[in-house]
C-alpha cells in the first residue's frame, strides 16, 4: 500500500506501508513540497503518486525506512539521474541528501 503524507505518519500509516517489506518502507519525498510517499513494492509506484500530486519529478528522491532500526536510508534505482549529475541509486548531492533525510525523520521519527 502507498501512503501519500504532508505531515507525520500515524502509526497505523507506517504498519500499512509496511505491508510489503514488513519491517521496511520505501519512501519517496519531494524535497521542495516537503511531501512523501510512503510503501509500494517500487520507488517509481510512489513515485507515480507525488507526480500526481503535483511534485515535478526532478525534486523527487527515494529510500527507505527500517522500521526496527530506525535508520533511513538514501538508496533507489530512480535516484539514477546522469542529468541531474546523480549517477548513482545513492544521493550523492550532500545538501539534497541533508534534506531527504530531514525530511524523513519529521515524517517517520
């Protein structure tokens, strides 16, 4: 299930979003709209759901919560982005990383 969230996750969001991974979430966070998608099976269904809400896919990163260790991470095939000068699933871009990762944790933490 994918969760689209302006603001904190509820517990009972992340239980849903967790339905795939079980004790892992993938999340996709538009860092200008400061806006996050939250489960699916792929970064790019969630993905999908942001564009929808009106995100430009070029403000979109992707990673993902462990529910047990609380760790976020910055890893996702869509975060490939040569023309971006992202050439690798992690985000190398050490301010965009910051954000992603501040982002989450007031969403998920």
């Amino acid at each position: 299930m994918i969760i689209f969230l302006d603001r904190k996750a509820s517990a009972e969001e992340v239980k849903r979003a967790s339905e795939e991974f079980r004790d892992y979430i993938k999340i996709i966070i538009d860092i200008e709209k400061q806006v996050m998608a939250i489960g699916g099976n792929l970064h790019a269904d969630a993905e999908k759901v942001l564009i929808k809400n009106g995100s430009s896919q070029e403000n979109i990163w992707g990673g993902g919560y462990s529910i047990t260790s609380r760790r976020i991470d910055t890893q996702a095939v869509i975060n490939i982005r040569p023309r971006q000068g992202n050439d690798s699933m992690e985000i190398l871009d050490a301010e965009t990383r910051r954000r992603f990762i501040e982002i989450a944790e007031g969403f998920l933490k």
